[in-house]
C-alpha cells in the first residue's frame, strides 16, 4: 500500500483509509464479522482507521466503534503494519440522535473516554468532530490543545470546516487534518478552494463518504461512467470513485466505511489503479463542478 503523510505530522498512513461507522450504527454487523472487517482491511494493506465516540447506536453505546476496533487490533496481534486510529470528540447521541456538544468540559471527558475505550495512552489523532454553534472554535480546538500539552492526544484534526473556520483554528494550534464529506457527487471542497488550501499549508484531508455514504452505494454501483472506466481497468467502479479522489490532490486521504469483508478488500484495493486522462476527463464530463 501506499503511504501518504498524516499532514506535518510524523506519522505516515495508507493512502486508503478505512472508516469505522458502519460496523457500529443501525444496521451493523455482528460483533465477531466486524472484527473480521477489520482484520481484512489491515490486512490489504490499510493503517489508518478512522472512528468516533459517537460511532454507536445511542448514547448507552457511546465508544462502541472504539472498543470493536481496540479489540480487532488486539486480537491481530502485531501482524500487520502499525495502525494509526484516528477518532473524535464533540458529538453526543441522546435518543440515537446526533447533536454536536463541543464545549472544553465536554471534550474533555470524550477524550478520557475514549482513550480508556481505546486503551490507548496517547490518542495520535483527535478530531473535532463538528463546529459547535454554540461555542467559539476557538474555545474547542483550544481544549484539544490542553490535551496535546498533557500528553493525552499527539495531534490535532477538524471535521465539516470551512476554509474560514480553519483559518481561524490554525491561529490556535497546528492542524494536522481535516474530515470533510467528498466524492465525485460531492466536489464542494475541491471547488471551493479547501483542498488546496489544505495541500498548501501540508494538511492531510481525510474524504468522508468517499462512495457517496450509506445511500451512495447503489448510485455509484449503477452509475454507467464509473462502471465504465472500471471495466477498462477490470476493477469495480467503487475503486474508480476512490482513486479519482486520490488522483484530486496529494494530501486526500479516503476513508471508505465498510460492513462487509468484501467491500473492505475492494476499497484497500483502488490503492492500485492508476487512472488516465481518457478516465479523467470522462469523470470530469459525468460530474460537473
Ligand atoms: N466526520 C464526519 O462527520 C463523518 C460523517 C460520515 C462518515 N464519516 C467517516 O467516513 C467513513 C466513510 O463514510 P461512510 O461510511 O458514510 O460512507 P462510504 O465510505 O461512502 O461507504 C458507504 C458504504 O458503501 C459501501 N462500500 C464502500 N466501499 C465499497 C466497495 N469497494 N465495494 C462495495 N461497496 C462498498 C459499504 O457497504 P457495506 O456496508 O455493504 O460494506 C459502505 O457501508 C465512515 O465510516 C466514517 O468513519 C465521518
């Protein structure tokens, strides 16, 4: 596999990622076919895992993600590459809603418990997972930097930011990535200017729902352009939408869910496939800026 840099950061991480919610929300699997997820990720290749504490059917399940994947990597036992877990903090789940709660308070005790979750010392990677209306970024990304200074967290990322809001979170801390949603349907941050305001401050820039998210599944299995440069490769057209994503900029990091062995296998392997400018230019006509 790959490996792209995890921004300035020391660490470096497969270039294809693996995302952890859809072993742990409504729908998921057994506990012991999410293992084995995992365990086939890590073994194509992938390091980067990347999770929440909200990741989980409801508040009583909070860290759900965290644990499953703690256990996976312990039960691996050393077998594959070092594995960087990447979670985040500033959600809550009353009554399996999802309702951004980011104070300093809050954040807090989410990241004590997500390093017992995890059983972790140190988290490498803390994401805010969403901009708290209520509370200046400021304020947030500043109690991650009271973690980093304690030694609870070694480096900081954001999740769904503008350009505006990162600007204003780099002039607390170094920012080492950033989450946002991105595919061939959604190009806002390509065309926005985010991702190369993220290639040009060496931030890495994790792309969430990198097939389009739980719905995008049938969009993308159906969709006749990706279907069609798949078949040119031999490889399925999931392969094709993640390595468009990695062919948009260096510092693109995808990190596709998965709920079955097969699909995680798939993914890990777009790694491979080069696309060419016949590919690129019949994306580019299939899906409009
Ligand atoms: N920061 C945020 O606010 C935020 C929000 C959403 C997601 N995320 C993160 O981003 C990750 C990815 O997003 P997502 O899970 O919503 O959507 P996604 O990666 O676009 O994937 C959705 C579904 O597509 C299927 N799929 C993926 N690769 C496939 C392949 N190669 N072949 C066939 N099917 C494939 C999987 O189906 P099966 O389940 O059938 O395997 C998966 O559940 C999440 O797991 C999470 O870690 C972050």
């Amino acid at each position: 596999m790959n490996l792209r840099p995890l921004g300035s950061s020391d660490l470096q991480v497969s270039q294809i990622g693996l995302g952890g919610m859809p072993l742990s929300i409504a729908g998921r699997p057994s506990r012991s076919e999410a293992i084995k997820v995992i365990h086939a990720s890590l073994r194509a290749g992938v390091t980067l895992i990347d999770t929440a504490d909200v990741y989980c059917l409801d508040q009583s399940d909070i860290g759900h993600n965290e644990k499953l994947i703690a256990d996976a990597l312990a039960q691996i036992n050393g077998a594959a590459a070092p594995v960087v877990v990447a979670t985040k903090g500033g959600l809550q789940r009353p009554g399996g809603a999802w309702v951004t709660d980011a104070h300093p308070r809050r954040l807090r005790s989410a990241c004590e418990a997500s390093l017992k979750a995890l059983r972790l010392t140190t988290l490498p990677l803390y994401q805010l997972h969403a901009v708290d209306d209520d509370v200046p970024i400021e304020d947030s990304v500043g109690a991650l930097v009271e973690l980093r200074r304690q030694g609870k967290i070694a480096h900081i990322g954001l999740s769904n930011v503008g350009v505006g809001e990162l600007k204003r979170a780099l002039a607390v801390a170094p920012i080492v990535s950033v989450q946002n949603r991105c595919s061939v349907f959604e190009r806002r941050d390509l065309s926005s200017g985010l991702v190369a305001f993220c290639a040009a401050q060496k931030i890495a820039y994790l792309a969430y729902s990198p097939v389009g998210g739980g719905r995008g599944k049938a969009r993308v299995a159906d969709d006749p352009t990706l279907r069609a440069v798949g078949a040119r490769h031999g490889v399925s057209p999931f392969q094709v939408a993640l390595a468009w994503l990695l062919s948009r900029s260096p510092v693109v990091i995808p990190i596709p869910g998965a709920s079955q062995i097969a699909s995680a296998i798939d993914s890990a392997a777009a790694d491979g496939l080069r696309l060419v400018a016949e590919d690129l230019s019949a994306l580019d006509r299939a899906f409009p800026v």
